[in-house]
C-alpha cells in the first residue's frame, strides 16, 4: 500500500505566473484535500475533492482550483501567483474523518 | 478570536520529561481532535486522535479531551530526541454527504527535547 505521492517536491515560479501541482492518493481513498502551510503557521483548508467533484473550500481566492480524477489522483492549480503564494502545499487523502494521509508536500517560491 | 488556538513554543525539555502540549477551540460543533506530528519538511503525521470528549492512551502519548472547556491536550510521556518536532492539533466536523470535514489546524507547538 503507497501513501500520498506529491510533486514536484520543490520549485520556484514568479510573480503573475501559474503553476499546477500533483498528488496521487493513498489506495482506496476516495477523497482529496489541499492544504497551504505558510513559514510558522498550521496548514489552511484550501478546498476538498470527493468523487471528482468540489465537495468544500476554504477562504481561498477563484485563481485556486483545482481537479480530481477518475483514480482519485488531483491537481491543484494557481494562477496570477503572488508573492504570498509562496508556501509548502500538503495534499491530504482520506475514507472518513479519522485517517486523513498526508504528502510531504510541494514548496512553492514566489520571487 | 481564531478558532483553534495553539501556543507555537518554542518548548525546549530534558530527555526524559513529560510534555503536555494544549490547544483551545471556540467552535462547539467540533466532534474529531486529532493531534499530528511534523517533522521538519515533511507532512504531518497522525499520532492519535479522539471522538467527542474522554481520554486515549497508545503507549506513551495520552490524549484528552474536555469538550465542556472546550480543550484538548496531548502528553508525552519520558520524552525522547526523536519526539522533536512540531506538535499540530487539528478537529473537525464530519458528516456523511456533506463536505467531509475538513481539518482547522492550530498553529503547531515546536518541541526540542534534548538529551
């Protein structure tokens, strides 16, 4: 059984720029989240993926969106990005409320 | 007033101590408390969790939580090195059909233990 795969792991994009990012989901999981973790703070709630379809978001801007697919793999994608963009973005899967299985994340600069 | 509130430390202690890590939270409905641990550029990890009020025991870490005062903790018992990392509380509200409770985190507790 493989956990959650995120890429890339790193990578540095400038300002007004867009970028995607990765995550297969751990066997069986039916549901995706993304969280953003700024420098010192907790990871944020940026929206849920259930069955392919948006199933909750958090106080996060439209020019966060984000795709899940058939295999339950997602994407997350940001454009315009800004310079408070810049961030270690966790991918999170999960059955119910008690097994969330997070990523390693994707570190995102923004110069 | 944030949701959930955690103090961020630091929290330095000798090996062998007992550490007890808190956060308070505002929104009742809150019914799963998680506690994870991160290590260092990494993804959180999940050590315990709990539903609704009472305490869990898995060897030497000890959940509580009082829903009355709306606080939970976690206690680690004869701390190691390795126990050194970020401590992150974390709840939520999960229903069937609904949007499948999300994690509110609180800010992580950063935890040195040394030898």
């Amino acid at each position: 059984e493989t956990g959650v795969t995120q890429s890339p792991t790193h990578l540095i994009k400038t300002r007004g720029q867009q970028v995607t990012l990765r995550c297969s989901s751990q066997s069986g999981h039916n549901t995706v989240s993304w969280y953003q973790q700024a420098l010192g703070q907790g990871p944020q709630f940026i929206f849920q993926y259930y069955r392919e379809e948006e199933n909750g978001r958090g106080n996060f801007p439209p020019r966060f969106s984000g795709l899940q697919f058939p295999n339950y793999s997602s994407e997350l994608n940001v454009n315009a990005l800004e310079l408070d963009d810049s961030a270690l973005y966790l991918c999170a899967s999960s059955l119910g409320p008690m097994d969330y299985t997070f990523g390693s994340g994707t570190r995102l600069t923004v110069v | 007033q944030k949701e959930v509130e955690q103090d961020p430390g630091p929290l330095s202690v000798p090996e062998g101590a007992i550490v007890s890590l808190n956060c308070t939270y505002s929104n009742s409905a809150f019914q799963y408390f998680m506690w994870y641990r991160q290590y260092s550029r990494k993804g959180p990890e999940l050590l315990m969790y709990t539903y609704s009020s009472g305490n869990k025991e898995d060897g030497r870490f000890t959940a509580q939580v009082d829903k009355s005062s709306k606080y939970i903790s976690l206690f680690i018992r004869d701390s190691q090195p390795s126990d050194s990392a970020t401590y992150l509380c974390a709840m939520s509200v999960w229903s069937y059909g609904g949007s499948q409770g999300n994690l509110i985190f609180g800010k992580g507790t950063k935890l040195s233990v040394k030898p």
